[in-house]
C-alpha cells in the first residue's frame, strides 16, 4: 500500500475546507427530504453580516397605539427587522439554484418587505389587504416586482387574484422557482422562472419567464445560484418558518 504524506500548508488548506463545511452545515437544519431551515428559531447563524437591528423574539403584534409598529413578545421562534425602524437586508450564506420556497410573514401597517430568490429576483411583500390594483403591476403583495430599465419600472407581475390578508397577520408564501440556465461558455440560454407561486393557499402566479433581475438585485448580472435575501428597510416585517428545498426542474 502507498502511503501519500500531505505537506503542512497542503493539510492546512483541506483542514480550512472541511471546517468551513461543516459550519455551513451546522447553521441550518435539514429535514428526512433535504429542506433546509434557514432560520432555527434562536439565533440568525446561517445568514451574513452585518445583521443590523434584526432580532429573534417569539412572536409580534400590531401596536394598539399605532399600527404602523410592532409590539414585540419576547422569546423565540421569530426574526423581526425592528419594532418601527428600518434596517440592513439580511441575506444567507448558503447559495441556491432551482428551489421550493416555504415562506410565512406579517408586516404592520402599509409597511412592505420582499423575498429575492437568489438575490435577484423579488417577490413582493406588501400590506394589499383590500387593495384592487396598485399603480405599477408587480408591487402588490404577492407580486413579482418590476425591473428598471431606461428609468422605468418595467415587466413587473401583478397577482392573479388578491390573497392578502390584514396586516398584524401572518401569511405565507410558497414558491416554485427554477434558476436561470447557462451553457458552458457562461450564457445565458434560459431564463428564470416562477414555476408556481401561491399566497396563503391561493395560486397567484404560475410559468412566469423573468428576463432579467427585479428592481435592486445584489447585483444585476445573473448565475447558476444566489442566496436568499429578506428585505429589511421599508418597514416593520417579521419572518418565521423559512425553509428551502434544493430540487431539479427541466
């Protein structure tokens, strides 16, 4: 048998790689089909810095005095960005390509988020409750924001129907989404797309084409994977139950 002696900055190196696995590992948690948690419940291991004023507290309601604001329950089980101030986007270290998304949020009064898939592509969070049409297509809750091109908001996606709920409730999003496709040159030879999206059990968009990333990607160019991106700055929002499921569609 041949014995192979790695040198010292060799072994140093491979050391460093399965360290940083494993920590990748150990930050999410993964079910018997291989859906990953994002979110633990107690900490945001899992999720780069700065992590800005976002803080895990058990539960969060409507200010009575001002529903524009949260009244935050301490504890566990909950992210919130902030009771009533805006902060940093939190985004995940882990990356994804083709996925299944299970989200559940609450937001407060005319207060709106977002979940960009893969950084770059937002699906809209917003408080629609009773809202027929919004000015720009893609901008109500469940909507598939617009991208800016030539100073305008652009090929944005309204939803099918109107699920929302009141704000102070919390909601769900379940997202279909298959990555863009490149050859091996680095082109792009497909698009994106939102396979199937449902809002609080209601189907609200299915076999939408994204030509392009929405308005304020990480970045405006377009790869294999990305990470997951909560937007933080546009008012109260909390997240619970965010989990992710690695899968291959055609």
């Amino acid at each position: 048998m041949r014995t192979i002696t790695l040198s010292q900055p060799t072994l140093r190196r491979q050391l460093l790689i399965v360290a940083a696995v494993l920590a990748l590992a150990s930050a999410f948690t993964f079910g018997a089909d291989r859906t990953q948690r994002l979110f633990d419940g107690k900490d945001l291991a899992g999720w780069r810095t700065p992590t800005g004023t976002w803080s895990v507290v058990k539960d969060v309601s409507l200010d009575p005095a001002d529903p524009k604001k949260f009244v935050l329950v301490p504890g566990q089980g909950v992210i919130v960005n902030s009771a009533a101030s805006h902060t940093v986007d939190l985004i995940t270290q882990a990356e994804f390509g083709d996925m299944e998304v299970h989200v559940e949020f609450c937001i407060a009064k005319h207060s709106n988020s977002g979940v960009y898939l893969m950084g770059r592509y937002e699906m809209q969070i917003y408080d629609s409750f009773g809202v027929e049409k919004d000015q720009y297509p893609g901008i109500e809750c469940g909507g598939i924001y617009p991208r800016w091109i030539n100073e305008k908001d652009v090929e944005g996606h309204s939803p099918l129907v109107n699920a929302s709920k009141p704000p102070g409730q919390w909601q769900t999003f379940d997202i279909t989404f298959r990555a863009p496709r490149f050859d091996a040159s680095g082109k792009k030879i497909a698009n994106a797309k939102v396979v199937k999206f449902v809002h609080n059990g209601k189907v609200i968009h299915e076999n939408v084409e994204l030509n392009g990333p929405t308005r304020g990607p990480i970045a405006e160019d377009e790869k294999p994977t990305g990470p997951i991106r909560l937007q933080g700055d546009h008012g109260p929002v909390a997240y619970r139950n965010l989990r992710v499921k690695a899968v291959e569609l055609k």
